[in-house]
C-alpha cells in the first residue's frame, strides 16, 4: 500500500509529514534512549543536511529516512555502516531501476545512475569513549524530483527509468536490503561489503578529482583500503590515503 511500507519487526516506524531533518529527529530520539531499528521518515524536510555541511533540498515525493542503530562497535568503525548503507541502497535500485540501468556507487556513499546522482547517506553518530553509543543513517532518495544546478549532476527514479516508483514501496525495500546487508556485515565483516562495493564503484581505476578541506587532487582511484579510506595514486610512487573528502569529477575512459 502506497502509504504504510512493509518493514520487518526490527523496525519501529515514526512516520512524519514535515520535518526540519529525519537525521536531527532520529538523533534526538537516539539522547532520549529511543531503541535501535527506531526508523524516521518524513515526507518532506524544511532542514534537510548533505554531507560536509550541504543541504540537501527535500520537497515532497521523494525519500528521506534516518534509522537509530546502537552496534556495540568502537566509533572508528562507524565507517563501515556507511559502506554497509551504499550497498543497501544500491541493491535497492538494481531491484527498483531496469537491468539496463548503470549503477555505480561514488565514495564514499553516494549512489550514481548513469554519472548522476540519485541518492546520498549522512551518518552522525554519538560515542561514550571509544565506543558507540549511537549511530544514525540517514538516507535520501530522489524519486519523483531531483534539484537542478548541483555542483554533481543530479538524477531521480522517475527520470531514470522507474516512473512509478513510490516512497513508501523503496523505503520498505530498503529496510530490507539494509537488514540483510547489516547481518552480512554482522556474521563475515567488513570483507564482503568491501567487494560488493569494489565490484559497482564509479570511476575505480579511472581519473577522479577529490576536494579535501585543504586541497583539491587529480589522481587515480586505485582502491579503498580495509577501513573503507580512498587510495590515491598521483604519480611518480605519491600514493594518498584519504579518508574525508569530496570526489567532484571523474574523468572515464
Ligand atoms: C549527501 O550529502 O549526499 C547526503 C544526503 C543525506 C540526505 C538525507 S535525507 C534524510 C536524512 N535527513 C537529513 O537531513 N539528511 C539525510
């Protein structure tokens, strides 16, 4: 049914109209004690946060979902939720997206369809000493909608080839994505995620440009190493791990 999406009973749905930013919600729901699975989605955001301090516009017909997750894992591992999302998202548009659709998936976590970006993750997270206290992870999907003059290009399911794709129907796809992926990660580890990523990753291999806070680089994206940080090789044996930045451009052959 287009407006109750089918979750597993690990979740604990809080389902909003409008909204300043699911992630902020979440995060206070999270200080408050609220259980881990507790999952916000909103129909529209007036607030809606990027990454790196960016909003992220948020009309109505699109997705925007945060989900309270309380691993017991050290904070320096919370890295590796984000991949473990990517990859939930992404399994959930090859479902939705025709098999002729390329999907890749930009570090560290955006999801691209055919070089434009259909969805993006932001991770916040709270910690007591070196370990978690709570994570959340948040998720926006374009659908119907997708905003113009990006410094990335931009793209939705509806343009994409998915036009009648609806909010509630990908959000409940996703919970259960997110759930098998998060188990995989939870019995084997980071490795599988690692390779599922590498195998979809836009631009491995290829020229990219990445905006750090303190400079922008040209190099090759040659790997992500087992923490999830961007390898890259500038030239001349200058090999950079980066593990905070922007990949702005890329530059296929
Ligand atoms: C990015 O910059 O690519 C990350 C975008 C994350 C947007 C989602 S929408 C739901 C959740 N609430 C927010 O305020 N942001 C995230």
């Amino acid at each position: 049914m287009e407006d109750n999406p089918k979750l597993d009973e690990l979740y604990h749905l809080l389902k909003l109209d409008v909204v300043g930013s699911t992630n902020e919600e979440a995060a206070r729901l999270g200080r408050e004690g609220a259980p881990a699975g507790t999952l916000v989605w909103a129909k529209s955001q007036t607030g809606g946060k990027g990454r790196r301090g960016r909003d992220w516009v948020s009309p109505g017909g699109n997705l925007y979902a945060s989900l309270l997750l309380r691993p017991n894992i050290l904070l320096a591992q919370a890295p590796e939720i984000s991949f473990v999302a990517a990859v939930a998202v992404f399994n959930t548009l090859c479902f939705i997206l025709p098999q002729t659709a390329r999907i890749h998936m930009k570090w560290p976590n955006d999801i691209i369809v055919e070089g434009h970006k259909i969805a993006g993750i932001l991770l916040e997270s709270s910690a007591q000493g070196e370990m978690l206290d709570w994570l959340v992870v948040g998720i926006g999907i374009n659908i119907a909608s997708s905003p113009d003059k990006t410094p990335f290009p931009a793209t939705s399911l509806h343009e994409s080839g998915a036009p009648h794709a609806k909010t509630a129907d990908v959000l409940g796809r996703f919970a259960d994505s997110f759930k098998r992926v998060m188990e995989t990660w939870t019995n084997e580890g980071f490795a599988p995620i690692r390779k599922r990523w590498l195998e979809f990753a836009w631009c491995l291999g290829e020229e990219i440009e990445v905006k750090t806070e303190q400079e922008t680089l040209r190099g090759v994206f040659c790997d992500i190493d087992p923490s999830g940080a961007l390898i890259l090789d500038l030239g001349g044996g200058d090999k950079r791990i980066i593990t905070a930045a922007n990949v702005i451009r890329g530059f296929p052959t």
